[in-house]
C-alpha cells in the first residue's frame, strides 16, 4: 500500500486564495489515464477563469459555493458533482465567509483528443507516417581487460545509444545496438597474467563489468555478446576461417617473427612494443594508435617484450595470414560510397596504397579461438581478423535491420575500412557492408591520455555516485572529440555542469513554473495574439531545432549540446524581457502568448536532449504533461506549442527543482588529483 498525506500548510497557493496539490500523476506509480488535484479554496476566494482540452469533473467534499461554466452558473454544496467538458470556461467561487470549500479535479483526454501538441498556424506540412527501417548499430568491441572510462563512454558508446535514440525520435523505431567484448586480445592474457588469475576468470569479469557500466550509464546494448563464453559464435569463426582458407584468401607463409626467450612465447600484438615505423612514437604490433597506420610487427624499432621488457630475437615460423589484395578495387569503391571524414579519406589512401596488402590470420598462443587447420596447433586466429570473421554469425542475432552503422575510434580505421570489409567480401561478394563510420579522436585526462593500466583514468561508476548519468553524458558530448584530441578534468566538469546547466536551465524552468502557476493555474496559456516579437521568437526556436537536428544527422554531439546550452540562454532572455508585462490587463493576451512560447522552448528542449539526458528529457516531458512517451511523439519537423489548456505539473516538477535537487560536489576527488 502506498499512502500520501496532505498537510495544508504544505500546499500551494495560487492567485485569490486557492490552495492545490496535485494528486496524480504520482512519481511512486505507473501512469494513470487520468490526473487529480486536490483543491482548497479558503473562503470569499475564487479560480481563476480558465479552459483546456481535458474534460473534467469537480466532487465537492466541504463547503458551498457557486460553479461558473461557459455563460451558466449553479449553486454547489458538499456531495455536489460537476462535469465540464473540454474546451468549456470555468471558475468555482467560495460564498462562504467562514468555511473553506474543497474539492477534488480529475481530468482526463478524450479518445478524439489531440494531446501531444499544437500546431502552430495548422498549416504545417503533413508528415510521413511510414516507419523508416532500423539500423544495426555496431560499436567496436570493447576489449576485456578492464572497465570502461569516461575517454571510452565519450568515443565509440555514449555515441551508440545517441544515435539509437535519435533513431527512435525520428519515425526509425527498432534500431538495434548491438555490442561484444573483445575476449582474444593478446592485452588479455597480459591483464591475467599480472593479476595472477585464469584468463578466462578475467575476461568474464571485465566482459560482465564493462555490460553493466554501459547499462548504469543508460546504453545498455539490445545484444551483447561475449565471445569467450559463446561456443555457437566460436564455431561461425572458425568455419569462416576454414572458409577463406579452402578458397585460397589464407595462405601459409614463413616468416620472421619475434621470440621473447625469457618467457619462452612468439611476440605479438600487446607482447611487443617498440618505435612505430611511420610516426616514431610507441607502437604496439599491428597497429599504431597514434598514427594509426599498421605496421608487420617485426619493423617496430626497438623492440622489447611488454611483459619483461627484454629485446626479443628473431625467428622463422610458419604462419597462415590473410591476402586482401583480391579486395583492393572493391575497397576503393566502397570507400567512395561512404561519407567518411577528411582523417579517414587519408588513412584510406594509405591503406590502399600500400604495397602489400597481406595480414596476419593466425598468433602463437593459447588464449583465443584455435586455428581448424592441421599443422598450426598452438596458434590460434588473430583477433583483429576475428571480428570480420565473425561477421555473418553478428548479424544473424539481429531479426531485421536495413543498414549498419559502426562508431569507432581512429585507432581502429585498418579493420574498418580494409580488413573487415575485405574478410566480408572473400566471404560474399553479395555482403550488405556498413553505410555508415562514425569515428573519434582521443578523450584526455588533465592533457594526458587516459590508460586504465596505467591507472590515468576517470571512472564512470565513481563519478555516478557524485552526479547523474544525464549530466556526465552531456559533458561527455561538449567535450565529445569528434575532429581532434580533447582534454577533460574534473575542475572542468564540476564548474560547466553546475554553471550552465544545473543553475541556469533549473532556475529559467522554475521560473517558467512559477509564471505558470501563478498566472494559468498550471496549465498551457492560449496563444491568440500574435506580435513580431513573438513571431521572431518562433523563428528563433525553428532554427535551434534543425540545428540541433544537423548536429544529430552529421553525429557531432558538441554541437547538440551548444544548441541546448544556446536554446536556454536565448529563452532565459526572451522570458525576462517579457515577463515586463505579467499582470497588465491590456496585455495578457500578448502574455499567454509570450509564456506558450517559453513552454514551446522547454518543449524543444526536452527533444534536442533525450539522445543525450534521456532521465531528465523524460521527466521533464511528464512535467509538461504529456501522456505519450517522447519516443512515441518523436521530433516534428517544425517546432510545436504545447495545447492549451494541457495541465502542467509545474508546482511539482518545475518550481520543486527536482530536475537537478543538487549541485555537482568532486572538491575531494580534486584535492586528492
């Protein structure tokens, strides 16, 4: 059982001596189909005289007065119950010098009852009604050899369930995002060996770690997938390896490799770091994550073993490696196809400009998937093929999508643009390839690069436990590095959240709260004057929306959230300038109008952040009082005005603050560095 109790003296007032506390929607329960409110109005008091779509209907429990509805008017009395359809006029008037008259409001919309929104002038263009087909979303795996960081949360992940949701607000229901830990990484065996435990005991943890941090911080993947404890996946892998091997893409070679004689093991991938052979700065075998050109491995200079740090020799072994030379016209072609990014068009040109267009398919270790041909026992198929290979078995998980977008770090380009799409190839020259690759630069901490082995590092778990998860996905997409390396503190981020948004955007909606309350009980103020300013205003609000809605499509979340932090400020202005003019007689309708448009831009908010603060867009969504979820009304094209009449919770959600109840505290976590 659930209980509320009512003190008078906690209720709200409004204008002439009335009294109210909303009883529903209640945060404790589901939606209900209906609203209430409980109502007082103190004696020789009077509502104000109002209309709105809901039909509603007054029980009268204590007092007397008289019902005012369109031009009729009643005397009423306790037990008296009183219906007013939508749209009607009406006010209740205390005749009693002495006696208080309460009553209970429940309101509730009717089957033909447009809701959700208003349209402006009623000539805004039809839009289409037809379901865009989903979307696979694919972001690149991570690796279990530890948990999530912020730098990961603001690169490949936070991006992922952004665009899953921008989806879902743009008649593209039923995108799917779809994530595997990448369990055979050569840093995996390593993470294990320094903490002394079973590599599979380890990947397991991570793996389940790094689901639950994307679940805490609210993108959590529709499929996910852990590679290590998935035989059925481990199987598709190596029949698409046996696949490639009897057609002729994977050959034996003999070649030179690197041999660590202290712990006795082929080096590698993470067993091996020297100087890239392109850039000069450290690199690690396969790929070098600054300059994020592939290397052979044996051409790093100055090699040493990562694990013991020794200088490794040089070996002859035999080795299966995979030709992408077949591949290098279809690449170029799909490259042209996509719309990549200027960095991604250079390292395109690279890659299809080398030389050699040969990588390794097979590893010396016990860890990972092991080779199916005979005569390569001990070696097991190279992770960074395993993801290509693995392709068709993915996808089958999903039941229907139209296209595939990937979002990835630079340091990931190799697989994305040439091996996986060539694996893809060799293995169905028909394959449906990703459309789309969304990619990113490095997220660094305090100017240095964020390295969980190295314990540099900002943990989302911790900083959840200091904030919101709305409020650190917002800050990941200001500082979001989308063209260049972007640096974060934890200075920063306390100063600019609690700056801009929990300060300002609280105190604009509390404000806008309270001019509701006091001057429309609470509900959506009829727009029927329309002046210059106004029409400015509107314009204003259009042009932040398909701002933000080009920040979205062209997946530059910095921009989303300028337009946010630009739509507050610019409302914060237009709200003072007109609240000159509350309580003039001559001039309010000019007012309602002003106030619909400051709603109209808490509205909009509400759509430009649920990508990013789904909790908050949520909430304030339910305040503005909307019975659809965001996802089911979705972004219009044009900006809407919330129907008159529409009952807002403003006493308890604008004007009680509970959007941001408390500022951003990290002086500890500062103090300590």
């Amino acid at each position: 059982m659930l209980l509320r109790k009512f003190v008078q003296e906690e209720l709200e007032s409004e204008p002439d001596k009335v009294l109210f506390k909303d009883l529903y929607p209640w945060d404790e329960i589901d939606d209900t189909p209906f609203g209430a409110s409980l109502a007082i109005v103190e004696p020789g008091g009077q509502t104000m005289k109002h209309s709105h779509e809901p039909d509603e209907t007054f029980i009268i429990f204590q007092g007397k007065g008289t019902m005012f509805v369109d031009d009729e008017s009643n005397p009423i009395a306790q037990g008296d119950v009183v219906v007013m359809p939508s749209g009607s006029e009406h006010t209740i008037k205390n005749d009693s010098e002495t006696e208080p008259l309460m009553f209970l409001s429940v309101f509730w919309w009717g089957d033909d009852t447009d809701t959700h929104s208003f349209h402006m002038f009623g000539d805004e263009e039809e839009e289409s009604g037809l379901a865009l087909p989903p979307r696979l979303i694919f972001p690149s795996p991570p690796t279990s050899n530890g948990p999530l960081h912020v730098g990961h949360l603001a690169g490949p992940y936070i991006m992922a369930d952004v665009i899953r949701r921008y989806d879902a607000l743009n008649n593209r229901p039923g995108s799917v995002l779809l994530c595997l830990t990448d369990d055979h990484q050569s840093y995996t065996l390593s993470q294990a060996e320094e903490e002394g435990k079973d590599v599979r005991e380890v990947s397991e943890y991570y793996s389940n770690h790094i689901r639950n941090c994307l679940a805490q911080c609210q993108a959590e993947p529709n499929i996910f997938l852990s590679p290590s404890r998935d035989e059925a996946y481990q199987k598709a892998v190596q029949d698409a390896f046996q696949k490639l091997y009897d057609s002729g893409f994977i050959k034996m070679e003999e070649l030179d490799t690197f041999y660590c004689k202290n712990c006795d093991r082929g080096l590698f991938d993470g067993h091996v770091v020297g100087e890239c052979p392109h850039c000069g700065d450290n690199s690690l075998g396969f790929c070098c994550e600054t300059c994020c050109l592939p290397n052979k491995t044996i051409d790093l200079k100055e090699p040493v073993c990562t694990k013991c740090e020794a200088e490794p020799e040089i070996r002859k072994a035999k080795r299966l490696v995979f030709d992408l030379e077949p591949a290098r016209q279809a690449l170029g072609q799909y490259h042209n196809s996509l719309s990549l990014t200027p960095k991604l068009r250079r390292l395109s040109s690279f890659y299809l400009g080398m030389e050699e267009l040969k990588v390794p398919a097979t590893a010396p270790s016990s860890w990972g998937i092991a080779v199916p041909i005979e005569g390569f026992e001990g070696q097991v198929i190279s992770p960074w093929l395993e993801i290509g290979l693995s392709n068709h078995y993915v996808r089958s998980q999903v039941e229907e999508y139209e296209s595939v977008t990937h979002t990835f770090g630079y340091d990931n380009a190799f697989c994305y643009l040439m091996s996986d799409p060539a694996i893809s190839l060799a293995l169905d020259q028909n394959v449906r390839l990703a459309s789309e690759l969304v990619v990113n630069e490095y997220l660094s901490l305090n100017d240095v690069k964020m390295s969980t082995s190295k314990g540099h590092y900002l943990a989302p778990d911790i900083l959840l436990s200091r904030m919101s998860i709305d409020l650190l996905r917002f800050y990941l997409a200001m500082m979001r590095p989308e063209v260049s390396e972007t640096t974060c503190s934890l200075q920063h981020l306390q100063s600019t959240m609690n700056g801009i948004v929990i300060h300002r955007w609280q105190n604009w909606l509390a404000d806008l709260g309270e001019s509701l309350t006091h001057e429309f009980m609470s509900q959506a103020p009829h727009f029927e004057e329309w002046a210059d300013e106004h029409s400015a205003f509107m314009a204003e609000l259009n042009a932040f929306s398909n701002r933000a809605r080009e920040g979205y499509e062209k997946r530059r979340l910095q921009t989303v959230a300028k337009t946010a932090i630009d739509l507050v400020d610019r409302a914060i202005a237009f709200g003072h300038e007109q609240r000159y003019l509350a309580g003039l007689p001559n001039y309010a309708e000019h007012r309602a109008t002003s106030l619909a448009l400051e709603l109209a831009a808490a509205r909009l908010l509400t759509l430009i952040c649920y990508p990013l603060m789904p909790n908050f867009s949520t909430q304030l969504w339910k305040i503005l009082g909307h019975r659809h979820t965001v996802e089911e009304e979705g972004w219009s094209v044009k900006v809407r005005l919330i129907a008159p009449g529409q009952r807002l919770l403003a006493r308890a959600g604008l004007c009680g603050r509970r959007l941001f109840p408390n500022p951003i505290d990290l002086e500890d976590m500062i103090e300590r560095g």
